[in-house]
C-alpha cells in the first residue's frame, strides 16, 4: 500500500511539529506556507520555554502541559535553548499576596520551585528591583524561535517531507460534494501555479485558520490576540524574570542572546495579516519591564514587535480565554471530510499539539501508530538548508 | 514610534523564476520610528501580495531578515526608518549579494549554513566562551555560574548572512568559507579543536581574506568577524609551528 499524503497548511511551531509527527508515523508529507518558516506568530515570540508557573494558578492544564513540554524539549532540541531557568519575584504587598496560592498550584502541577531570599535573589542576578521581598526559581528557559521550528522542519525534511515555502494555498481542492481532497497553490518565488492532491489537509495556520475554513465554507472559534513585544540593547539577566502575580501586561523580561526582552501587551482584532507596532504598547513595556529590572530604563531599545496569537473561544477578551489548543475533524464538527484544524496553544506545547493532532488524524484512517516525538532527538537546524 | 509621519518610496527589487529582475515603487506613509521590515511587510499586506522576502523573530535573534538597504547590509528588523532615509526620500531594498536568489527578497544561504556545519559552529555557547561585556574577546574574570554550572547562552552569530553579502572576496570566490564561518571557527579556537585547522588552512580558508573589514562593518550582532580572522591567522600560524616541531 502506498502512502496516505497529508497536506499541512503552515510552517508555524504546529505546521512544522505536525510534518515531523506525520513524517516519523509513516505518512508522506507536504508544507505548504505563504512566507518562510515561522514568519507569522511563531517566529515573533517572546521566545520564554514556559516552567508552566505563569498558569499554575488560573489554568492548571497548561501549566502541566508547560512543565511536561519544556523537560521534552530541553532533551530532544538542544541547540535552540538557553536552559538556565527563571525567577518569579515579588515585589509589593499585591505581590506578595499571590505567593500562596502560587506555591500550592506550582505543587499541584509538578512545576519544582525553590524560595530565595531577597539577598539571594539579588547575587544570583543583580540587575533586579532591589526592592523585591521574595523570589521563586523555576525551570523556564529561552529559546530561538526560527532554530526551534527548524529543528523540526529539518527532522521531517530528514523523513521526506516535502516544503513549498513562499507558496499561497489560493483554494480548497473539492470532490464536488464539499469534501477536501488537496489544495490549490500559488508559488509566489516562482510565480506558479499547481494543485496539489492529497488523503488530508490539515490547516495549521493559527491565528489565520479562518482564512482557509472559510474556503470550505466553515468557521472555527477562534480570537486573533496580538501582543507587543520590545527588545533591548544589553542583556541584563542570565534567567527569564516573572512577576509574582496573576498574568497581566509586560510581566516577563527575557534575556535572549545579548538581549532583553519584554512582553507582551494583550487585545483583539479582526484581521491578523497587518497589525501596527503601537506607541502606548512600547511605552507600557518599558514601565512594567523596569518594575523587574530598573536598569531597563538606561537601556536602548532594539526592536519593537507584535504577534497575534490564536486565543480559543470567540467571545470573551484576551487573557481570560483558556491558552489550550483545540483539533478539530471537520468530519465531525461540519459534515466536510478531508480536512483537520489545529489551533491554540503556545510555542512551549509545540510538539504536544502535534501529537495530539496526528493521534486524531490516524484515528481517523484505522491506523494504531504510537507517537515517537518525544523520544527522538531533531536533528540541527542547518539540515533544514544542508543534507 | 511618534506622530511623526514621514513619506517614503521603497523601491524594491523583484525577480520571479526565469523572469526579468526589475525595480517596482511604493509611496508609503510611515513613522520614522518603524523599523524597515515595517515598511516591507505593510507593501506585501497592502500593496502587493506576490511580494516575497525573509523574517521570522522581527527582534535580531534569528538573522532572517537581511537585505541591502540603499546599498548597504542590514538587518531590517532594528533598521530605523530615520536611520537609513529623510522624510521624501527614497529606501532601494535588494536581496542580498554572493547567495543564489530563490526569488525577490529572498536570498538560498546554503552556501552560508553548510559552512557553519563544516566548522561545527555552535548554536548555544558557555557563557564564559562568549562574554557579555567589554571590547576585549577574552572572557572576564568572573563569570557568573548557574549553582556550579556554566550558564549558557545563544551564540552572537545569528547567522544573517550580511557579513558573506558585504564581503568584496566572497564574490569572486564561491568556495571562500566566509566571515561568519572563519569567525565561528577562531570562537572555537584551534587549540581545542585541532580538526579545524585544515578546515580554515587552506586556499579557500583565511587566506583568502583582504582585510576589507567590511563585515565587521555591517555585522548586526556583535561578531567582529574582521577582528576574528586576523585572530585566526595567528592562531594558525602557532599550530603549525608547533607541529613542525613535534614532527622535527
């Protein structure tokens, strides 16, 4: 029996996950993306492997797929990853109010964290708010967000999967009765176009998921929640500094290479194709960021940013909608066989997504293959480019 | 960003398949303060959509992004607006030089990433193996440790290509190793990893550097690859020596 061909829609952090879940379970595989790899959310993360503690109080779910993913990927995708762990710190009285509750959900969801002193906090890193009361170790870490997906890329590059980067999918290919059977495609590098047949598609175009459902005429409860995010010119901290408190705006500051960086803001809008880098954002950045870390505000700003993360659930704002993903079967949801979305979640929960995607995926086809991603170390980036 | 509002026509290099290359021009209103992949992005959302060019983390921690802006190498995602054009002025954006184009903006850098895999160059370093602060190379006394480990961090290099683009040699010598890669190998140094020497030894090693220090010019991360090469030079000059006296 030859192959089952799957189609995916997105070299995002989920497009390429999926590609080399597929890859290792048996299936050719075919990327199809509009730009390079990771040029939509994906690429402009705030760039934090999550501990999972952000969510240890308010959404348990992702804080225990945080701390599972992150020890994951900390083993199979070295070379992407400053593994050297975070702080949560307080620093006012509201602060210092949250550290119960924050212990017990940390305990709850297995995340390892460690008190420090105020004294011991500031000679582990002592760029911090000298005025902190307390300090938690967590095992966050930094990661490259272009290196991160080209692992992946590179890994189901290794296994056959073929990319059409720079490459439109214009239309849904039908059966004449609504099923998906592949996609039409526009390959802007070359200026071609080609229809591309396939067993499934599967759209894992993230905040954009609408743009191909409604191809096929359908809808999927997403909300495109863009964030600002500023870097800055000196790196400050060797750990990833959080805020001891319940998630709000500007309360991570990352190191990443020779840098710092600060995120993210939080709203919604309509179209995620363009959306500006705000003025009262990069200005809120820089108040909250030297709330952690005053020698911030001495600091030259590097680059100012936005990514539109796709937030499940339709109605409510931003942070209070749960941060886990949804796959959806068509199948199911919208009498259309053919075709599979994936969307939601977090750069951290990558590779879990995907394995949840293609265990739907298989089930749909009759096929018992386990999933191996989590055991099988990626290859180095620069495969993606050398074989 | 400020409520400043500039005028700019970005005059763009376009090339599709076998076609023709040609200049096509935008007229866009912008905020000096955006930065150059700005500018580029909103043509492609608004203006033209069979426009195609490279960018990932839009923060200079992945090195996507680079293109000749006004005939000069930068990393569009920290180019100022302000900083390389005047209000009514013109920005010409080209892919890069000395790489294959796969089609407008976009530039094929294998050339570049099979280079770096030949050297070994590493993706993540020991903090003291790339220090943080200060002109001199050497790392600084006290490196601060992670509970008796070495932190680590994401090397400087990103990889972004401009240095090979600005390099007057690489485009005369398609096998040259390149800036980026003779750097990564003097990081390394030739003491520790001696399989490096005939790596970089060599006609096509750095040798065939002129000094031009061009990439050390538009380097966007740090790296002083002009600076690392004439390292490198005297470091091979020491390991063959010592060689020639063992074998003697």
């Amino acid at each position: 029996m030859s192959k089952l061909h799957a189609i995916v829609i997105g070299a995002g952090f989920t497009g390429v996950a999926i590609a080399h879940d597929l890859a290792l379970r048996g299936f050719a595989v075919t990327v199809v993306e509009r730009g390079p790899i990771v040029n939509g959310t994906s690429g402009r993360t705030h760039g934090l492997l999550h501990s999972g503690a952000r969510y240890a109080v308010n959404d348990q779910e992702s804080a225990i797929e945080c701390i599972q993913e992150n020890q994951i990927l900390r083993l199979i995708v070295p070379d992407a990853i400053e593994p050297n762990g975070g702080l949560f710190i307080g620093i006012t009285d509201e602060d210092m109010a949250y550290r119960e509750k924050f212990m017990e959900g940390c305990a709850a969801c297995g995340i390892p964290i460690t008190e420090l002193s105020p004294k011991e906090a500031l000679r582990l890193e002592p760029n911090l708010n000298p005025k902190l009361q307390t300090a938690f170790t967590v095992p966050d870490g930094t990661f490259d967000p272009l290196r991160l997906a080209l692992a992946f890329a590179a890994s189901a590059k290794a296994n056959g999967t073929v990319f059409h980067l720079y490459t439109d999918v214009v239309d849904l290919l039908t059966d004449g009765q609504g099923n998906i059977v592949g996609v039409k495609a526009w390959d802007r590098a070359a200026d071609k176009r080609f229809d591309i047949q396939g067993d499934i598609v599967v759209n894992a175009t993230g905040a954009w998921v609408g743009h191909i459902t409604s191809m096929a005429g359908i809808s999927v409860p997403i909300t495109p929640t863009p964030g600002v995010m500023v870097a800055y010119d000196k790196r400050l901290t060797q750990r990833a500094i959080n805020l001891l408190n319940k998630p709000g705006d500007g309360d991570i500051v990352l190191p990443q290479r020779r840098m710092m960086v600060v995120g993210t803001t939080s709203f919604t809008i309509e179209d995620p194709d363009y959306v500006p880098v705000y003025e009262d954002h990069v200005q809120l950045m820089i108040e909250r960021g030297s709330n952690l870390i005053p020698a911030l505000r001495q600091t030259k700003e590097r680059g100012a940013y936005m990514a539109t993360r796709p937030l499940i659930g339709a109605s409510a704002p931003g942070r209070s909608i749960s941060r886990t993903f949804k796959a959806y079967d068509h199948k199911e949801t919208d009498n259309v066989e053919g075709l599979v979305t994936i969307t939601g979640g977090k750069a951290t929960t990558l590779r879990l997504m995907a394995e949840k995607t293609v265990d739907l995926i298989c089930k749909k086809f009759n096929l018992t293959i386990p999933c191996t991603t989590a055991e099988t170390p990626l290859l180095s980036y620069r495969k993606f480019y050398v074989n | 960003m400020s409520e400043e509002k500039w005028t700019v026509k970005f005059v763009i290099f376009r090339k599709k398949g076998d076609q023709p290359a040609r200049y096509d021009s935008y007229v866009l209103e912008v905020d000096p303060e955006e930065y150059v992949i700005d500018g580029v992005e909103r043509i492609w959302a608004f203006h033209d959509r069979s426009l195609i060019f490279a960018h990932a983390c839009h923060h200079s921690t992945c090195g996507a992004c680079g293109m000749r802006v006004n005939d000069v190498e930068k990393l569009t995602c920290i180019t100022k607006i302000r900083d390389v054009t005047t209000n009514g002025g013109t920005l010409k954006i080209e892919p890069m030089r000395n790489f294959p184009i796969i089609g407008d903006l976009v530039v094929d850098m294998t050339r570049m990433y099979a280079a770096m895999d030949r050297v070994h160059a590493k993706a993540v370093h020991p903090l003291s193996a790339a220090p943080l602060e200060g002109e001199d190379i050497r790392p600084p006394r006290d490196v601060p440790r992670n509970n008796g480990n070495e932190y680590l961090r994401l090397a400087d290099c990103i990889e972004c290509g401009l240095c090979i683009s600005a390099c007057p040699v690489a485009g005369t010598a398609e096998n040259y190793l390149g800036p980026a890669v003779l750097a990564a190998a003097q990081l390394q140094g030739l003491k520790h990893n001696p399989d490096l020497l005939d790596v970089v030894d060599c006609a096509d090693g750095l040798w065939r550097c002129h000094s031009a220090y061009e990439c050390t010019a538009v380097c966007p991360s740090n790296v002083d690859p002009g600076w690392r090469i004439m390292d490198l030079r005297r470091q091979v000059v020491g390991e063959r020596l010592k060689r020639w006296f063992v074998k003697a």
